[in-house]
C-alpha cells in the first residue's frame, strides 16, 4: 500500500511550499550576521571517558548570543590530520549518550554532536521573539520580523560548529562529513547548505521540508502538529495560509538543497506518516552534487536496518 507518490513520481517531484522572493538575499544575510559573530568554544573534559578516545563538553557562540553545547570526541592517537563529522538528533532531543560517538573515534575520526537550543539537551534558547511561541520551533518567530525565526538560528548553529571544529590543527578541513535522522537530516541538509566544506551528508528521513505538502497530505500532526494548531489559535479561517506558508518557505530546507556541494546518500520509509516522502524528495530533487537514495518499501519513520552501518561506511570514505 502507497501513502505517497510512486517512485519514479517522488524522483521528479519539485514540491508544493511558495518560495519567498528573497530567499536567496535572506540566507546570504544570515550567514554574514554569522561572520560577525565570534564563536568563542571552550573545550572541557567531559566526565564520560574511554581509552582510546578525549572526549570533551564544547560550548560555542551562535547567532543572538546563544551559547550553544555539542559533545566532542577525537581519538586519542593522531597522526597527522583526521576527518571530522557532525551528527544532528531528531526534534526535541538532544545528543544522547557518548558511547553512540565511539566507534567514529575508533576508526581514527572526530565527531560532534550538537544539542538544538531550546530542545532536549544544553544548548542556550536566547529566546525574545514577539507574537506566540506556542508549542513547537517551527512556528517560533512565524509573527515577527523572518530573520527572528528559530530555526533559522538553528541552521545557523550547524555551520558555527563546522567553522569551530574545521579551524582545529589536528582537523582536515578538507574531510568534513554530517549526518543524522528526522531533524537531524533536517539539519544534514542545513549544515551541506550553509556549509560548502561539507564533503559527505547522509540524511535519513530529513524533517522540515516541503511545510505544504505535509498540511495538504493532512499529516500536519506528530512532529509537524504545530502547524495545525497555529492554524486554529491564530488564523483559523486561514485568511494569512499564503502568507504563513510563503514565511515558513524561509526555513524550508528544500530551497537550500540547491547550495549542497557534498555527496548525499538519503534514506528514506516509502510508509513514513511523520515526514511524508514527497517532503523528502522537494529537497532531493534539488541537490546538484552527486547523490543516491536508499528505498525502504515497508518502513516508516522507524529504525531502517543497515542505515546506520550504511552511513558509517559513507563517512569513512572521507
């Protein structure tokens, strides 16, 4: 049974979210207030340990001062420069427990792993946006100005840790990967995005993609459900839906997808309800570097066997 498009349909499909005419002067715009910002990382002992591994609490300055936290780990033999990769979690998580970060370390690579502000985890929410907050990121920051949108500030959090770690002596910058599933392929395309350093992404079922098609497939609940109550508090006639739905096109990863220098491998659940496939394919079918897609025919938004195995072995080819 389908709940989607056929294949050969998702392979051609462009997505159905406005673009907002700005979108390209909006993104440069963000990634200058970037430039002005100094990231400030500190670098502390963590309090887990392994033998062959430092691992260490990092905090760094994102944009609006949000001190914002990631788990660092590198091997504790290095000969000459590693590769380094950063791995993003899913929607009001965090980065879970180090002992999932070893086996990069192992295989003689560093790794990050960033906590969302405001989510699960350590990072900073420096908050201060007008109009309502209420009950998701998504929408937080929809009534004010576009550039006071959170996830804005959150891709913009991808590309600061990228910049912190890369300028490490022991780190090649020229080896650079991410990868994660739900938000956290979300933010693998944010990161490639907004990140040209970025050699390889591995996206699974990336999040935050295609805002329309999720609402006219009437998924809008689960990890999307802020979109239909936005709807029923603030316009429940939808008299603003153009205009709520062209302003989240700020934040719609599909319209990044284009910046992507690295090599992607995607995974996606041809059964997924969370985050639709047709979503997913708004923003593969405008990636321009090199990319291949998994198909997972019985899955949903669920563990896919191999994915995790298929993405380490992605990353050690950098």
């Amino acid at each position: 049974m389908l709940i989607d498009l056929t294949v050969p349909e998702l392979m051609k499909w462009q997505g159905l979210n406005p673009k907002p005419a700005d979108h390209d002067a909006y993104w440069d715009r963000a990634l200058k207030e970037l430039d002005t910002v100094n990231p400030e990382p500190e670098f502390k002992p963590a309090k887990f340990s392994a033998p062959f591994a430092d691992c260490f609490d990092l905090y760094y300055t994102g944009v609006r001062g949000a001190r914002v936290y990631a788990k660092f780990i590198k091997p504790k033999k290095i000969e000459g420069k590693i590769p380094a990769v950063f791995v993003f979690h899913g929607y009001t998580g965090s980065s879970g427990d180090w002992i999932n970060l070893l086996p990069f370390a192992a295989a003689g690579m560093a790794i990050a792993a960033m906590d969302c502000r405001g989510q699960g985890g350590l990072s900073e929410d420096s908050g201060g946006v007008k109009g309502n907050t209420y009950q998701g990121h998504i929408i937080r920051g929809l009534d004010d100005e576009p550039d006071n949108m959170l996830f804005r500030h959150i891709f913009l959090d991808t590309a600061q840790l990228v910049r912190v770690v890369s300028k490490l002596p022991e780190v090649d910058k020229n080896r650079l990967g991410c990868f994660g599933s739900s938000q956290g392929g979300g933010l693998t395309l944010a990161c490639a995005s907004l990140s040209p350093e970025i050699k390889r992404a591995a996206p699974c079922y990336p999040f935050l993609c295609d805002y329309r098609r999720v609402w006219e497939m009437d998924l809008a609940k689960g990890a999307y459900q802020e979109l239909q109550d936005y709807f029923r508090h603030f316009d429940p006639r939808h008299e603003r839906e153009e205009e709520v739905f062209t302003r989240l096109g700020y934040i719609d990863l599909q319209f990044l997808a284009s910046r992507i220098k690295a090599e992607v491998l995607m995974f996606t659940g041809l059964m997924d309800t969370i985050c639709p496939p047709s979503s997913q394919f708004a923003a593969y079918n405008k990636i321009n570097s090199p990319k291949q897609v998994k198909f997972y025919p019985d899955f949903g938004h669920e563990w896919l066997p191999d994915s995790s195995d298929l993405s380490f072995e992605f990353m050690m080819g950098l």
